[in-house]
C-alpha cells in the first residue's frame, strides 16, 4: 500500500476510518474542492488486480482533487475580482452606507459566468475526455477484478496475492 497516498486523504479530508472497517469511507465534502474524498480499503489478501484498481482510483481521485481546487480557487478570485470593478465602475463600495455588503444583479452575474466557462472551455474539455479516459480504464478493470473474484469463489483458480 501506498502509505502517502493514506496520509493525503486523512489529511485532505480530516476523517479516518476504524481501523476494523472493511468497506471503503467517504469523508464529507472539502472545503476548496467540494469533493467528497474516499478512504479506500486495503484488503488482506489483494490481488495485484485489486491493487492496481484500488491505486487507479486513488490516483483519480488525487487528480480530481487537485483540478477542482485549482479550478474553484480560480473561480472565486475572478468573481471577485469582476465583481470589484463592476462595482467601482459604477462608483460603489464593497459595502454600503449599513456596512451590508453590495452585490451585482443576475444579469451581471451571468455574464461574468459567462465569461468564466468561456475562457475555460478549453480546460473543461480536456479535464472531461481525461475523466472519461480514467472512469472508463476503472470500469475496465471493475470487471476484470469481478470476474476474478468469481473465479476464486468458485474455487477454480488461485490468484497470487501480494502480502
């Protein structure tokens, strides 16, 4: 197992498991990604199969991490920073007279989401045809750890597993 990979989804998420769980634990959502982070379980005796499995979602979900808080981080600061010169182009503060905070209408808002999925279009499709590329490899081999997994019960191959 991959022991910095453990370390990076206790410390993302902020949660671990009982050390007796033989399932997989989902963590609630991180605060930048707004990802759910997944603790995957290790198994006693995995396969190389399952390993390589186990490793591929990590690594996806490692990869999923890291594109969403940039992606949201990136968001955040260009929403504000349109917002801030919306606002001084129209010679208002950041908060009223009442100290309440200003805000644009809808239709400023759309445009600067507008905007935003324009300039990232480029981004979006490669993030989306690589998580495709990834779930479907996953799914893949999903299959082959099924079927694998019937045999062994049936009892009519031995996997070699790695301790």
């Amino acid at each position: 197992m991959r022991l910095d990979l453990l370390v990076v989804d206790a410390r993302i998420s902020g949660f671990c498991p009982p050390s007796h769980s033989c399932h997989d634990w989902i963590g609630p959502p991180d605060q930048c990604s707004n990802l759910r982070p997944i603790v995957f379980y290790i198994p006693t005796h995995e396969s190389p199969l399952e390993r390589r499995l186990r490793e591929l979602r990590q690594e996806t979900q490692a990869w999923n991490q890291q594109f969403w808080t940039n992606q949201n981080v990136s968001f955040r600061k260009e929403k504000e920073d349109f917002i801030h010169s919306r606002l001084k182009a129209k010679g208002l503060e950041l908060r009223d007279e009442k100290g309440l905070k200003t805000t644009l209408g809808a239709e400023e808002m759309a445009e600067f989401y507008q905007l935003f999925l324009d300039k990232n279009f480029k981004k979006h499709r490669l993030y989306n045809r690589d998580w495709y590329k990834r779930n479907f490899t996953i799914t893949l081999i999903m299959g082959q750890v099924a079927f694998e997994r019937a045999w062994r019960r049936l009892g009519l191959k031995k996997i070699k597993t790695e301790d």
